[in-house]
C-alpha cells in the first residue's frame, strides 16, 4: 500500500472512531439524563398522590383502613407511570417499617439503613406522614420513545454529516501530508551516491499534523455544544429563555388532568403584542427582538414561580396559572397588560409603544388542555376585535 493511501486510511479511520466515540457517548448521555428527568417526575407524582390519599382520610393509617391506595389513585393518567402493578415505589413509615410493599420487601419489614437513608418525605401540612424510597426501573411512555427516537434521528445524521466530512478530511490531509515526504523521498533518492554536506538534508518541521489536532478538538467541542444546545432547545425557546411551545403544551395536559381529578382550577392566558408587524417595520427587527426579550421578562416578573410561562409562537406568549381560578388570574394578566403599557419603551427609541391584547380562560367546562388554550386564543381575538390592549374572558 502506497504511503498516501496509508495516510488516508489512518486519517479516516482515526476521524470515523472519535465521530462514533462522540455520538455513542452523547446518546448515552442524553438517555441517561432523560431517565433521570423521569424519575425525578414520576417520583414527585408519586409522592403527590400519596400526600393527597393521606390527606383525604386524615391521616396515612386511617386511609390505609378506608381504602386502598391503588383504589384512590386509579390509573387514569398517563402521564403517572407510577400507577400499575407491582409498585415500584417502597413506603415505609419514620423508623423504617415498610407500610407498601415493593422490590422484594415485605409489609411490616423493616427496610435497611442505605435503603432508608435514600427516601424522601411524604408531607401533609408541614408534617412527615410517611418515607418514600424508589426502587426498579422507569417505565418509558410512547411520547418518551418519540423524543428518544428524535434525539437518535438526529444524532444520527450527525453522525452521517461527520463520517462524510471525516472521510473528506482524510483524503485531503493523507494527500497534503504524503506530499512533503514524497519530496523528501525524491530529494533522497536524486542525492544517493553523493557524499559529504549534499549527502545530509534538513526536512522541516510540518505543522499540518498539529492543525489536524486542532481541528479534531474543534470538532469534539462542536459535538458537545451541540448536544447542550439540544437540551436546551428540547424545552427553551432560545431567544427568550421562556419555555416553548412543545414543553408548555406538555405541561399544560399534565396540571389540567391534576386539576380535574382534584377538582382545582386552572387558567390559561394567550396573548398577542399588538401591532408587532408594524413596529418591526417602523424600528427594525432589532428593536422587535429587544421588545420580545423584555415583555418575557415582565410576564415572568408579575407572576409565580408555579406558574408556566412560554412563548407561543412569534409574538404570542401563555401563561398557565396553577391552582387559580379565571378571577384571580384576571388580576394577574391585568398586572402584566398594565406593566407592558407603562414601561419606558422610549430606552429602545423615542417614538416607541408598545401594548398587549390578552385572552383568558379557565377549565370550568373543558374537556382538555388544547381546549382551554383554543378558548383563551378566541378571546384574544375578541381582545383585538375591542380595540386591542385590554383582557377579554374575564368575565
């Protein structure tokens, strides 16, 4: 085999192993995290439900006696894959006495130090009603093997990219680098025979191989940014740090089945800055992008932390009140439409205005999620049909 060929092939095998050391690496770390992110919810509904059955019945024994856990949290939800036979969460009592029995332990056993030293409390009222350890493995939903099937399709063409690029790259650098050796060669074989200083040539140091480096680690810091960026754009919308559509939609199915089974209320706002069109065409799109960023950080200062916050698309923002019901939410949405009105537009340019049309909605005779957010987007444009920069639903 040809010294270039050699080359060529070290090259590309050297590219392909760290493009498949990366990918494989990076899968593995996106699973792991994403079953991390599974069980951290699964658990914490879990613990809810448990909390709620103990609080129900006065109290964890008394609720033991009443009804079967299993009975009072039905599996009617989708989202909770804690529900189904066996349990794979193990409860016990503060001194360790398992109370639901799970992964081999017995009711009345007592669990180990280790075993008890992982659970975490279960309150009601501010009070320690029972321990709750996980044990076993999460069960993955068809929405969590879509997301890990996307992730993989990505992941994949990556890896297809990379290959390709990797196999160009070695061809290339296999035929750079034999050049120079090749004239070393020639140069050594036209100079056989002689003798004294002619016989001896200085070959130069090749700073090729060091770029190579160069570009390999620039490649395997791409891959990592790449795979936070996907992380991050799985739930973020980039330009406003606010949740996107995707996440918000999923968290809007979730709190609105809690809140029908516990029979709580729930709000959803849509919004729409008014006239946003024109403003970018009047300001540039620059002014437009600053604009988006701080309406986010206003809709974000003037409600809660339980409360979900997301750009919907372009210059639509929702909000989701937790445990609200339509006439405290309204107070909210006036804060934030009165907070956008008032704010001193004119840091961005002198003739700016800026104002918001919003419509809420609550769950009161909903079926779903998207029905609340399809009523609150009627009511917005019922807002902007009234003459924009007021909250239509509130009634």
């Amino acid at each position: 085999m040809h010294m270039q060929s050699k080359l060529t092939a070290s090259y590309v095998a050297i590219g392909l192993i760290c493009c498949l050391t990366v990918v494989f690496i990076a899968r593995d770390i996106i699973r792991s995290d994403f079953r991390d992110y599974v069980l951290r919810e699964e658990f914490s509904l879990f613990r809810a439900d448990l909390a709620d059955y103990a609080a129900r019945y006065g109290g964890l024994d008394r609720a033991m006696h009443m009804a079967p856990f299993s009975t009072f949290a039905a599996p009617t939800d989708p989202t909770r894959r804690w529900q189904g036979q066996p349990f794979r969460f193990l409860v016990m009592d503060r001194a360790g006495v398992v109370l639901f029995p799970a992964d081999g332990y017995k009711a009345g056993e007592t669990v180990s130090g280790e075993v008890l030293a992982t659970a975490k409390p279960v309150t009601v009222d501010g009070k320690v009603v029972a321990l709750a350890a996980h044990t076993g493995l999460e069960r993955m939903v068809a929405e969590d093997a879509a997301f890990l099937g996307m992730a993989d399709a990505s992941l994949a063409v990556g890896t297809a990219v990379a290959a390709a690029l990797a196999v160009l790259l070695g061809l290339a650098l296999g035929w750079r680098q034999s050049g120079p050796l090749k004239e070393v060669i020639r140069s050594l074989r036209a100079r056989c025979g002689m003798e004294g200083e002619d016989a001896c040539m200085t070959v130069p140091a090749d700073e090729d191989l060091a770029e190579l480096a160069e570009a390999y680690n620039a490649m395997r810091e791409e891959a990592a940014r790449c795979r936070f960026e996907m992380n991050e754009l799985s739930v973020l919308d980039p330009q406003t740090n606010l949740y996107n559509r995707r996440h918000f939609d999923e968290q809007a199915r979730q709190f609105f089945e809690s809140a029908k089974r516990y029979e709580q209320p729930m709000s959803i706002v849509m919004g729409d800055l008014d006239h946003f069109r024109v403003l970018n065409e009047t300001f540039s799109r620059e002014v437009g992008d600053m604009v988006l960023e701080k309406v986010a950080e206003l809709i974000v200062a003037n409600t809660r932390k339980s409360d979900v916050v997301a750009r919907y698309g372009g210059e639509e923002f929702v909000v989701l009140f937790t445990h609200t019901a339509r006439d405290k939410a309204a107070i909210a949405c006036e804060n934030i439409r009165r907070a956008v009105e008032e704010y001193p537009w004119g840091e961005f340019h002198s003739d700016l205005k800026v104002t918001i049309s919003m419509g809420l909605a609550d769950n009161a005779d909903t079926d779903s999620a998207a029905s609340m957010v399809a009523r609150a987007d009627q009511y917005l444009s019922a807002a902007k049909a009234g003459g924009r920069n007021q909250l239509a639903g509130a009634e």
